[in-house]
C-alpha cells in the first residue's frame, strides 16, 4: 500500500497497519523456531540469515500474507519460492565457508540469493526467466540471464553450486564448473521421490548416470518443486 493509499485508507485500517508490519518479524521468528530448528537447522550463520531477509518481500504483495507459511509460494509462471525449511536443509547441508565461491542456479526472485550472500565469500546467480529477474526486489551477489542448465562457467570454477529445485540429471556443463573438492547441493529426483542431495567429483557417473564426474549421495526426502530444464531424457522401450 502507498503512502497515498495509506492515508486514504478507513481509520481502523490505518490502525491496523502498524500491527500488520510488526507482524511480520514476529512470523520470522515463528518461521525459525517451529520450522527450522525442529527439522535440525541448527547452524547459528543459517538461522541468522533467515532472521535477517525479509521472505515477504520476494514474493507478490497479493501472497505476502501466506509468505511465512510451511510451503512453497507460487511465483510467476511455473516456478515457486521454495518453503523455508527446504532452503534451510539446503543451507545446512552445504556448510558453508566464508570463502566459498558460490554458484546458484534458479535465482528466482532473489530469496534465495539473499541468504547465501551473507554465508559466502562470493555468489554468482544465473536465472533464465526474465519475468522473475523483473520481478527481484533486490539482487544479491552477480546475476546473470542465460539457461539454468548452462551454469555459468565464466566465474568457474566454483566451490559450491547451489540449484534451487530438483532435477533427474546434472549437465556435464555444471559438473564442469565444480572445483575438484566442491560440492553441489541440489533437490535429486530418484524413483520419483524428490530428496535432498550432496554431490561431489567423482572418477564416474553418479546414480542414475545422474551427474557425469558428480556423484550425489541422498540426504533424505525434502519438497522440491521439479525444474523441467533438468529433465531426464526418455528411454523407450519396446
């Protein structure tokens, strides 16, 4: 709501605004503490992140309420804001370092981005989606408009890559742009159950043939919206 609009506004909705705007640090810190911490993101960094983004701001004014709540928030087209408790797996299992060299692939609206700016040393971000680099209220890190599937080897090599949904295979174009002891964090798709992942170089394919130099050990099951990009190719059989 604008200033003009705020002012026009019946007086016990101005009243009410104020209580709405300090509702949303308090949903922060509920976010936290029965979202996070009792699904084992611990990591002092990581919870200090949260506290410090806004969520609500990466998302549309219309969806702002619903921005707190444990699932995904619908973006424009067919991509979402992940919950919070998927990013903060993702978050933890990547451990990060301060003078890590991070890649993230699906920026989206910039959420996302902007925990992890406060977590490492340097962040390269790539999104394909021009409505939703439009839409990002505020970009953290470098950002760059190409192919998700692409990476962005300009920057390599990287020491973490972060891919922002799960995906049935990993280009070779991204297991490329890995350091020899970097590791991904990504959603991996496996018998159709989504579950969160670590990869690391390897001397092989990983499962599936899934990563090629990348092998992926599994970390347990976690809700990751599918990027299509990422898609396996078909097999047919006869």
């Amino acid at each position: 709501m604008s200033l003009v609009e705020e002012r026009l506004a019946p007086a016990d909705a101005r009243r009410a605004m104020p209580d709405a705007r300090r509702a949303m640090p308090e949903a922060r810190r509920a976010m936290i503490d029965s979202q996070l911490r009792t699904s084992g993101v611990n990591a002092l960094a990581v919870l200090n992140a949260f506290n410090t983004v806004a969520r609500e701001t990466f998302v549309s004014a219309d969806r702002r309420a619903v921005a707190y709540a444990d699932r995904a928030v619908p973006l424009d087209g067919a991509r979402v804001l992940a919950p919070a408790v998927t990013h903060g797996q993702m978050l933890e299992a990547a451990a990060t370092r301060t003078e890590d060299r991070a890649l993230l692939i699906g920026g989206g609206t910039g959420y996302l981005a902007a925990l992890l700016m406060q977590l490492v040393g340097s962040l390269t971000v790539v999104e394909d989606d021009a409505a939703l680099l439009a839409a990002t209220p505020e970009r953290s890190g470098e950002w760059h408009e190409g192919p998700l599937t692409a990476g962005w080897a300009a920057a390599a090599p990287y020491s973490l890559i972060v891919i922002d949904g799960a995906i049935e295979q990993l280009p070779q174009a991204i297991a490329d742009q890995l350091a020899p002891d970097g590791r991904i964090i990504t959603g991996l798709i496996q018998r159709g159950v989504a579950r969160l992942a670590e990869g690391r170089k390897s001397g092989g394919a990983g499962p599936n043939g899934a990563g090629g130099g990348v092998a992926f050990a599994a970390l347990g099951e976690a809700d990751f919206a599918v990027l299509a990009a990422f898609a396996a190719e078909k097999k047919w059989s006869f």
